[in-house]
C-alpha cells in the first residue's frame, strides 16, 4: 500500500506537519510495512520554507538583511532540488510578528525581501520561489525593488527608497540598474488571494488594518498604490492594476510581476509542481488532504481542490479530512475530484472548546476510515 499525505494546516490549531504526522501514525497502525509519502503544504506565509524542506529536502540558509524598519536582522531562506532553486518567504524578514507594537505600514519595507532574492541569485540558482503573505507592509514591492538595483525619483529628481506613505512622492523609475544576476532566472510568486492593486477590494482596504492602518491611513495607502500603479503603466507601458492578486501582501504581487517578471501562481500548484506531485501519485492507492474548513474559497483552487484536480486525472481517491465542511460545496468538491469528505469534529462544541481538542479527533478520525478502508 502506498498514501500520499499532503493536508493544508487548520488555521490556528494543527500544522500541516503534526497533521501528517498525525496521519502516518495511524497507517503504521493499520498498513505495517505501509509506504507513507509526507508533504506539509506550504501556503506561502510564515512556514512555506520549513515545509517545502520538509517535504523534499534542503537546507536552510542564513543571511543578514534588513527588517520592515530598515534595520539589520538575521533572516533565511531555503535552498531546495540541489541547490537550483531557493525558496524565500517574505514573511521571515517584512512579516507582521516583526514589528511587534510598532506597527504602521506608512514606513514599513519590503527591502529585505529584495536582499533575499539578490543573495538567493549570486549562490547561482536557477528558480526562486518567492511565498507571500503575513506581511507588515504596503509598499507595492518598492522596497524589494531597491534592493536590486531598480532607482526611484521624487519630483526634484532625488532618489529615494518609497515605502507605503511615500509611494504617492514617486516621479519616476529607472528600471536599468536591476541586478543582471536575475536575468536568467526563474522566479515565481505563491499568492492564494485575487486582489487587485486598489479600491475597495484592494491592498489597503483589505488588508491595511490588520497592518495598524487606521481608516484615514488606509485611503492614505490606497492613494499610493493607485498612483505606483499609474506610474508603473506608463514606465512600462502595462497596467497591471487589475490583474489578480496584484493587491497580495501590500501589493507585493503587482512588484513581483512589474519589477521581477514574476509569474502569480497559486501556492498549492507551486507546492505540487515543486513535489513532482504527478509522477509522485502514480503508484498510489491513497490520497489523504484536508484543510481547517472545506467552503467555497476552497473551491477557487485552495489546497483540497488544488490536489482533487491533478488526482482525478490519474482517477486517484482522494480523502479530504477537514475541520468543517459547508454543505453547498460539497457536491462540487465531489465533481471536481474529492472522493469522500470526514469532518472530524466527533461532538456538537463551539469552536473555543473542539480547537483543544483537534489532535484527538483528527486521530479518532483518521483511525475509522482506516478501519473502514
């Protein structure tokens, strides 16, 4: 017997590693001699490097770059596949833990993010995967931007590194110091959310309050963003302002695609083309995932669905073990590759007393359908 275990984590309770280690506790049980194929997911946030590690080997890296408030700061990354690709999640040097009560993402940068990648290119990988979320900043990247080259003009002609207060002073941009090092190099960005870059449904409105924005300060940020993205159109003659996700991480998106020529993807994609998940699945009898709550984000290519796709094609069962499922969806869940969907909350609780107990029933779970199986 051969399962291939790749759970999303529940948000708050378990992480997709003690789910999946969880998970193969109960198979040795069940299946001795069992092969038992683990894969925490990453999603892109605080985490992904650890997981992508753990799931197909690597080392970490360490490196001193700066932190959301220019300060140096010892960070990392992970150097996968034989040293070819790098994994760099932005939340280990502009993630929100990092400001700790100094949060305001009027001066917060991403310029670290930047570091990262440059240090990432001289060790002369090929790929760089670059994971977003968990952010403290709004600086649509600009930062990150800075720290390989690319120069900002204020309108006297000064150059400057913008953050999210002082995106509105950008005059202009010069594209030609970029860093040559990237040129060759592969770089995709893992972004689960279809934000754009402003409005109501953008960067600042959305996310700016969890960031320390006040009402006044998010119009503030918005009208910043709205106008990189004015400046961005007509340095390079594309606007991207709508395009989803752009309005990830403070805009982050938008950065990665104009000032790297980043391709968006969705971090489950990223994770099963990173995993060879296709030629991994082909002697597979089982697919366990799950996730905190199967609804109908899931089904806009979330981890469960994400998984269900690429199964169906090789007519895989697929096993989604969740925190809770929203009855609408199901059915569709079904149709798009999902076999079978186990909740595993065993008892009418509220969520403030079941999350205590979430390791229990995840276990309690796992064993029955594998006594079923």
């Amino acid at each position: 017997m051969k399962f291939i275990l790749i759970p999303d984590s529940f948000k708050g309770t378990l992480s997709s590693t003690q789910i999946c280690e969880i998970c193969h506790e109960k198979i040795a049980k069940h299946f001795p001699g069992a092969e038992v194929v683990s894969i925490p997911v990453a999603d892109g946030g605080e985490g992904s490097v650890d997981a992508f590690l753990a799931a197909v080997g690597g080392k970490r890296e360490h490196t001193t770059v700066k932190n959301p408030y220019f300060e140096d700061m010892q960070s990392y990354y992970g150097l996968i596949d034989g040293g070819q690709t790098a994994v760099i999640e932005m939340a280990s040097c502009a993630g929100l833990p990092l400001v700790e009560d100094r949060k305001n993402p009027l001066l917060t940068t991403t310029y670290g993010v930047g570091q990262q990648i440059l240090t990432a290119a001289e060790k002369g990988v090929k790929k760089i995967i670059v994971g977003l979320g968990g952010s403290s900043t709004n600086d649509g990247g600009c930062g990150a931007a800075a720290a390989v080259g690319i120069k900002f003009y204020d309108q006297s002609g000064k150059e400057f590194i913008p953050t999210g207060g002082t995106l509105i002073d950008i005059a202009g941009i010069d594209l030609s110091g970029k860093s040559a090092l990237l040129n060759d190099i592969e770089i995709i960005t893992m972004c689960d959310i279809d934000n754009p870059m402003y409005g109501p449904t953008g960067a600042s409105f959305v996310f700016g309050l969890q960031k320390g924005a006040d009402a006044d300060m998010v119009k503030e940020l918005d009208k910043g963003i709205e106008h990189l993205s004015h400046i961005l159109a007509r340095e390079t003659g594309n606007d991207i302002s709508q395009v989803p996700g752009t309005g990830a991480a403070g805009a982050m998106g938008a950065g990665m695609i104009a000032f790297f020529g980043s391709r968006l993807q969705m971090g489950i994609e990223t994770v099963l083309d990173t995993v060879k998940f296709d030629e991994l699945i082909r002697g597979a009898d089982y697919i366990f995932t799950g996730e905190g709550k199967l609804d109908s984000q899931s089904l806009r290519g979330k981890v469960v669905i994400g998984i269900a796709q690429r199964a169906k094609r090789q007519q895989k069962p697929v096993i989604a073990i969740v925190g809770g499922a929203d009855d609408e969806e199901i059915q569709s869940a079904y149709e798009m590759g999902v076999t079978a969907v186990f909740p595993i909350n065993r008892l009418p609780q509220d969520f403030s007393v079941s999350r205590g107990h979430s390791a229990e029933n995840l276990g309690y779970t796992v064993d029955n359908i594998l006594r079923l199986l």
